[in-house]
C-alpha cells in the first residue's frame, strides 16, 4: 500500500463522517434540552446512558457484520437508524420512558456508526501512518462540535431543541451518500471468524494495557459529554455550549500539528499526556465560575481528547489480526458503551448529592488510579505490544 494519505476514498469518507458526527455532536445538547423538561442530574445520567446499554447489546453483531458484510452497508444502517433516533425527540416531553428509548434508539445506530467509520479508516490509511492518518480523519468528527456555540448563536434555546435536533437528522441521513462511491478492501470470504476466536483475539496479553487506558479514557470523556454544558449552564456562565468550540480547537489543533508525533515517537508513550491533559480539564470545569475557566477547561479536554483517542485505536488495530479488525474496534467502541453505561448515572447521583464540583473530583481521581493499572500493564507487557505494533 501506498504511504500517501490523501486520496479520493480518504476524501469520501472524511466528507461522509463529518455529516455524520453532526449527530452525536448536536446530541450533546440533549442533557439541556432535558434539564428543560425537569430531568435531573441523576435522570440525565440514566438517560444519557441508555444509548451505552443498547450499543452494547449490538456491539459484537456490529463487529461480526463489519467483518462479513463489509464496512459501508453497516455504517449506513446505523446513520439511518441514528437519524430516525433524532426524530423522535421532537416526542420527548419529560425524562421518561419514551425519552430512554429514544436515547436506546440513537445507542444502536451510533455503535455500527461509530465502530464503522473508525474500522474503515483504519483500512484506509497506509499502516506506516495509521495513527497520524487516524487522527487526522478524527478531525472531521471534532469540528461538528461547533454546531453547539453555532446554534446559540442563532437563538437555539433550550425548548427549541426539540425541533433543532431532528432537523439536524435529515444532515445524518444524508451522510449516506459519500460512502458510495468509497472501494473497500476485498475479502476473501463472506464468513468472518468465530466468536471464540474474536475473544482469544481480543484477550491476548499485549491488548490489556489498552482496554484498561481506554476504559479510563472513555469514562472522562463521557463525563464532558454528559455533565460540561449542564454543569456551566447551572452556575450561570454565559453560553455554555461554547466549552464544545474550545474543545474543538484544541482537539484539532493537536491533530493537525502533532498528527505524526505518536508513530515517530510511539503511540504508547503519549498515553498519559493525554490522559493528564483529559482529567486536567475535568479538574478546571470542578472549580472554573466564570466563562474563561470554562473555555479553558474545554480546551485542555479537547488537547487530551486529540492525542489520546487516535492513539488507542491505532494500537487497538495493530495489535489485533486483520481478519478481526471489526471485531476488535467493536470491542474498543464497547468499551466506551460500558463508560457511558456506568459513569453516568453514578457521578450524576454524586452531584445530585453533593454538587458538580465533588463529581468532577471523583472522576479525575479515578482516572489517576486507571492510569497507574495502565503503566503496570504496559511495563509488564509492553514489550510484546511494541513488536506487534512496529510489525503493523
């Protein structure tokens, strides 16, 4: 394979997912639009959540479908079906039933979508640059989130979510389109491998290190997801959204200046910068009371969330056989399923209790304690994921 990274299919599928990623960006509204109709910070959890619950219920079928069906039918299924999630919020008129299935909803399609596009990717780029040619492509997931300050801007209040989010759907649904003209990778079979197969395959030592940075990762991720609007909504900072814009630039700003540093200097040693510069910004929204903590708070978050994800999923996909390449992204996608799953609902009730500032504490600090589970992990193992990954 060639080692250049743009190319047409390159430029389909950046196209493709940044219509895409308008729904899940646009998404993270939804905890204000809630709030609105009485939701609390627990309620909000929960509901944030079942997306995660469902996504996990369809995760190994995704990464089975990935591996036989090929990545674009799979990919436009799950838009499809996040597209009609978003149109049902118009529905939603209080943190109830209909409100976690329509949150259920959006979970199923978002983990063909979010598995899909990162497995095709990662087929795309040339091997010698995977994490820089991940990243870069994670650009086109992070700039959507500027339909979040973009909708302030425009008047987009709380109670005028409710049409703003369907009509952010039709954008989604159309993402479709790109992907056709995208040529995968041929297969020599229809059938992929087994299931004990994909867990002997996801079980092997050199992953381990992985799964647990990426669980502690995802799990400080879903807290800005979940908590970073409503938190600077409720102590009355001055267009809230506006943390995602920060977030945005310093997510893209680390990709597009720093996108060779981790093949150059190792994907590995980049792990805890990134984690420091997530549970950094978690830290600085716990105490920030005005708008530039907030904006600074986004940022480093974002500078965290540049670095530390293309990273994960490159050596995810290095240190899986490529016959399982779908099933191992599944697994890493799952993953952050069961941080959205947990996380959630239990910092939420820590906040209902004890306020947002104790919430954001805990879970920076269980992120230092995930981060010394990774280092021991990686010194004892990482040895073995170094070879696998310069073999890839």
């Amino acid at each position: 394979m060639s080692d250049r990274l743009l190319h047409a299919d390159f430029v389909r599928i950046v196209a493709s997912h940044t219509l895409a990623a308008l729904g899940w960006s646009s998404m993270l509204l939804l905890p204000v639009y809630l709030a609105h109709v009485g939701a609390s910070r627990a309620e909000i959890g929960a509901i944030m959540s079942a997306s995660a619950m469902a996504g996990l219920l369809v995760r190994p079928a995704v990464g089975v479908l990935l591996d036989r069906w090929g990545r674009r039918p799979v990919i436009a299924i799950g838009a499809t079906v996040q597209a009609m999630a978003m149109g049902a919020v118009a529905g939603i008129e209080a943190p109830d039933a209909f409100a976690f299935g329509v949150r259920s909803l959006f979970g199923l399609g978002t983990a063909a979508v979010f598995t899909g596009y990162f497995t095709l990717a990662t087929d795309l780029v040339p091997t010698r640059r995977r994490t820089e040619g991940i990243a870069l492509f994670g650009i086109s997931g992070l700039v959507p989130l500027s339909i979040n300050p973009l909708s302030q801007t425009i008047g987009i209040d709380a109670p005028a979510l409710r049409w703003f989010l369907p009509a952010t759907g039709v954008l989604v649904l159309l993402s479709v389109w790109p992907l056709a003209g995208i040529r995968e990778r041929p297969r020599t079979t229809g059938k992929g491998p087994g299931g004990l197969a994909v867990l002997r395959a996801l079980g092997r030592r050199p992953l381990w290190s992985a799964w647990v940075a990426t669980l502690a990762f995802a799990t400080l991720v879903v807290v800005f997801q979940a908590f970073a609007t409503v938190t600077a909504h409720a102590r009355g900072i001055p267009r809230p959204a506006d943390i995602w814009l920060s977030y945005a630039i310093g997510a893209v700003a680390v990709r597009l200046f720093g996108a060779r540093l981790p093949d150059r200097v190792g994907p590995h040693n980049l792990i805890a910068p990134a984690m420091a510069a997530l549970a950094g910004g978690i830290l600085a929204l716990a105490v920030a009371a005005d708008r530039e903590a907030v904006l600074l708070a986004g940022l480093l978050g974002g500078l965290g969330h540049g670095i530390g994800f293309p990273v994960l999923t490159s050596q995810v996909a290095s240190r899986s056989p490529e016959s399982m390449r779908g099933s191992a992204l599944a697994g890493f996608t799952g993953l952050w399923d069961c941080s959205f799953l947990i996380a959630p609902p239990l910092l939420g009730r820590i906040a209902d209790r004890d306020g947002d500032a104790a919430m954001l504490t805990t879970a920076a600090t269980l992120a230092v304690f995930a981060l010394a589970a990774w280092m021991a992990l990686e010194a004892r193992f990482g040895g073995a994921s170094r070879e696998l990954d310069a073999e890839a």
